[in-house]
C-alpha cells in the first residue's frame, strides 16, 4: 500500500507579511484581524496555507524579526487570543497555517539576553556568543552583519562590545538582534519548547528563518579576505548545524508528525541547499529554500540552469520549495521589468515540480512602492516589496489607518482587490486560474518534470512536461517579447491557461507563442 503524500507536498502556500497585509486596529500598521477579515480571499484564490512572517512582542528593530518572546502576540498584531482566533478559522477555511520561527537570534530587549549582558557571570551568559576583544582590542573576528543601515553603505562588523562587561556578543544581522549559543543545551531545549507551545496551540508548521546559521565553527575563524567584505550570514554553513537541524525536526515530529518543517537557507550552492534536506538515517528540512531562481534573470538558458539544478541536486534528496517573491526582495514585476513577465513569471512559479511560496500582492502583480528617502524605514533597504497591499479602490483601500509605508504604485487606478477580482483577463485572475488548474491536476501538483525535447523550442522558450498517474500537463514559457514557435509532442493539445488574454483553446501544432507569453496545455480531446 502506498501511504498518501504529506500535505505541503502539493500545497501552495501564501506567505503573509503581517504588517502590510490589512490593518483593522487604525494605527495603520497590519494586525491578525485584517488578516481574518480577507482569509476569503485565500480561499478564493485557492491557495492552500498561510505563512506568517513574525507576529511576536518585539521592538521591531528588523520588523519582527527581532523577537522578546516567542510565546506571544505584540499588541501591534492582537493577541493570542486572536492567533487562536486565526487558527481555528483558517482551519475551518481548509487553510493550514505556518508560522515564522526565528531561532538565529532575539532581539537584544529579550529577557534572556538582558540577563546574559547583565553580567560575566550571568546563568544566561552563555547562551549567547560572547568573546573578549582581538588582541589589537577590536572585534574578536573579520565577520560582517547583515544591513547596512537605512543610509549606509559598509556593511559593520558582526560584532558589539559591551562596555560594563568588557566583551564582544556576536550578532549576524543587526546588533540589536544577538545570536543564540545554539551549542548550549540549554538552549536547544528553551527554543523547542517554544515549537511545542505553538503546534499545542494548532499550527501546522514552522518556516524557520536562516536556519543554516544557528551553528558556529566555536574558533570562529576569520573569513577569507576575499570574502570578508559580504556578510558572514551568507557564507557561514558550519557541520555542526545538521544534527541541530534534525533535533530541531524531531522536536516538531514528535509533537505532530503532519506539521512541515521548512528552512529559509541562503548559501551560495544549491549543493548546500540541498544538504539541509538530512539523510534518510537523520532527516533534516521537509522543504528548504532555494534562493537561487529567485536570483536568476529573466532569460531561458539562465532558467533552464536553475531548474537543472532543482531537478539534480533537490529533487534527489527532498522535494524543493520554489519561492519567485518574499518580503526580502524586489517583488518579480520590478525585477523583471513588465507585468507581462511577471504573469509568465507565475506560470513558472505554479508550475514547477514542488512546493510553490506565494507572496501576498503578487497575484495583483503589484510592483514596489517608491518609498522616498524620509519614509525609508528598514535597515535592509527593503521597504518596496513591503508596501501595503490595496484591498478597495477608495482611498485608504480598506485599511482603517494610513499605512506604514507608501501605497504600491496604480493603487488608486484599479489595482486593488475588489477591481481586480472583476476584470476578467487580470492578473490575479491569471493566479486564480492557474491555482485552480493546478489543484486539479495531479500531474501539476505532484507529477514528474521532464523537458520537451527542443525541437524549435531552442531558447527563448522554455517547454517541459509534467505527468502523474496518467495525467499530463505541458508549459511553455516564451523568454522573449518577441513571438516563437514550439513544436508540441504528438497528439492533441488544448489551452488549459494562458497569460494572454486573447488565446483561443484550440492549439495548432507548431504553436506560434507571443511575446512574453506562457501557456498551460492538457491533452485535446
Ligand atoms: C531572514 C528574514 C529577513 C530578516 C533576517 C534576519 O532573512 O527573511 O527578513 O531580516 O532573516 O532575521
């Protein structure tokens, strides 16, 4: 007998970004009951999970990620009251839920790291990473920090001093978010205490932010010179972080078997990536990132390389997590250049052997807000992609106070929610289409990927066929604003969706393509 698939194999999840989502209390910041108010249109659209970019007490230092307590709701977001609230209404919306995990680090106001600071000899000094000073007395090692400030342009050092103690705490980001001393058992076991309390309080799983850094080499060797200039966060990759990774899994699985474990790794390989999936003896990741498509350009050898690599390194060892947009980057119409692509760019995303992440207001295809240097707020230069999502096209766009950060661009002129729910043809009918096309057809969702032979499908286009049980599925994506040809595999094909609003069912074989255009086809009658 074969036992079913876990869920968030076929699941599309929708990462949320609380503070930009919907803001119901008027403090024009996003809070858990906006995000109840418009779980319908998660529903609607047809996605599976939410994911929760962190809703903890925090002084917001890095908006969240910097966290006081990671058994709780900051007051800017509600309460646990109304986290229980949001769980038990996702579920009965058929939504599973992920939260945000942060095990890095705190925030430097968290009562374990006051405690640590308070002294050397402190019963929580080590449960953060402190050194004294080099011998020249400056930063114990060349490590740099993640951020370079709102104006900044040098990334800083890795490292704080504190003056009363007369050491050195080590932090990968800012310096008010100190890094965890992940070696100390005390440690391991608070941390996955915190795991427990949430999956008892019903979550579905956690999506654990830079998972691949929360264990350090203990010499904490220089880097390189040559890579020392680039923040240690994305290089560091120490052995001893797999079996942390496993416990930290085993301390889920125990709790529920069904929740999924995902980690955002952020490493220059897809090797790496792919070795934070364990092995079959000590499993780590259900699903790790891969940041490396999300990186890539528009351009179809480049893409052709990028899924090469899922299919070869992931694929064997785990199934891969796909992810185009997060609250992290540039959102994809603002990389790729033109709404066209970014349409393209979600047939790709939806299409792919894998679990896709979809981040909210990419199904408007919004692009970044231009934020101006006075409203600039996030030490990582990333407030565009963060822009508030429009829900109506009044003004204030059914949030109850003015937001944190300017509106997205054409927010005032019908790209909003509601008018785009009723325009035919718009992009967020394209995701609705294309994640319904997907939860139909097992060969989407779960099926294999093989690429079509080329035939005329030489770059610009990119033409690949998934299959499961029978069921099959070919997507051609054209690179190019130009129109090409593809030559279609024998038998007949129909147009399941296509990013063009004018296509017609019926393919001809060859099949002429526009310009930025990506189709789903299924087998014709
Ligand atoms: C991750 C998060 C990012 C945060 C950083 C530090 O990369 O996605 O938003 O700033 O970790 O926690």
């Amino acid at each position: 007998m074969t036992t079913a698939p876990a869920w968030w194999r076929s699941a599309v999840v929708y990462q949320i970004y609380p503070r930009s989502f919907c803001d119901r209390s008027g403090d024009g910041v996003g809070d858990l009951a906006g995000i109840l108010e418009h779980l319908d249109h998660l529903v609607w659209l047809g996605v599976d999970a939410l994911w929760l970019s962190p809703v903890y007490p925090s002084p917001m230092a890095d908006f969240g990620y910097d966290i006081t307590d990671y058994c709780d709701v900051d007051p800017l977001f509600g309460s646990l009251s109304d986290m229980d609230a949001l769980i038990s209404a996702a579920h009965d919306a058929g939504l599973s839920v992920v939260l945000d995990w942060v095990p890095n680090h705190t925030s430097d106001r968290h009562p374990w790291f006051v405690s640590s600071r308070s002294s050397r000899s402190s019963p929580r000094r080590d449960w953060y990473i402190w050194r004294d000073p080099s011998p020249s007395g400056g930063p114990p090692n060349n490590w740099r920090a993640a951020f370079a400030g709102v104006s900044g342009t040098e990334f800083p050092p890795a490292w704080t001093y504190d003056q009363a103690s007369g050491q050195w705490y080590l932090h990968l980001f800012l310096s008010e978010q100190p890094d965890l001393n992940w070696s100390n058992p005390a440690v391991q076991s608070a941390m996955t205490a915190t795991l427990r309390f949430w999956l008892e309080r019903g979550v579905d799983g956690f999506r654990m932010d830079v998972i691949h850094a929360i264990a350090k080499d203990p010499d904490l060797p220089d880097l390189p010179p040559e890579r020392s200039p680039i923040p240690m966060c994305a290089w560091i990759d120490d052995p001893a972080c797999h079996p942390l990774v496993s416990l930290i899994r085993s301390a889920v699985k125990d709790a529920n078997p069904d929740a999924v474990v995902i980690g955002e790794i952020v490493l220059p390989s897809v090797a790496q990536v792919a070795s934070y999936y364990g092995r079959p003896a000590e499993p780590e990741l259900d699903l790790a990132f891969n940041f490396h498509p999300l990186h890539a350009r528009w351009d179809a050898a480049v893409w052709r390389r990028q899924i090469d690599l899922a299919v070869s390194e992931i694929a064997p060892v785990g199934w891969p997590a796909w992810a185009l947009g997060n609250h992290d980057n540039p959102r994809q119409r603002t990389r790729y250049g033109s709404e066209a692509r970014a349409r393209a760019a979600a047939v790709l995303l939806l299409t792919q052997m894998g679990t896709p992440f979809l981040y909210a207001g990419e199904e408007l295809g919004l692009a970044d807000a231009a934020v101006a240097p006075e409203r600039l707020v996030d030490p990582g230069g990333r407030d565009g992609c963060r822009a508030p999502i429009p829900w109506t096209p009044a003004a204030g766009h059914g949030w109850a106070g003015e937001p944190w950060l300017p509106w997205p661009p054409q927010a005032s002129s019908g790209r909003d929610v509601e008018s785009m729910r009723s325009t035919p043809g718009s992009t967020l009918d394209l995701y609705r289409r294309l994640l319904a096309a997907r939860r139909a057809s097992p060969a989407l969702s779960l099926g294999s990927f093989a690429w079509l032979p080329s035939g005329r499908a030489a770059e610009p286009v990119l033409a690949y066929r998934r299959e499961r049980d029978g069921d099959e599925r070919v997507v051609a994506v054209n690179f190019s604003e130009s129109p090409a040809t593809l030559d279609l595999p024998g038998g007949s094909w129909a147009v399941e969706v296509s990013t063009h609003p004018r296509r017609a069912s019926a393919v001809p074989n060859p099949l002429e393509l526009r310009g930025d255009e990506a189709v789903v086809l299924r087998p014709g009658r």
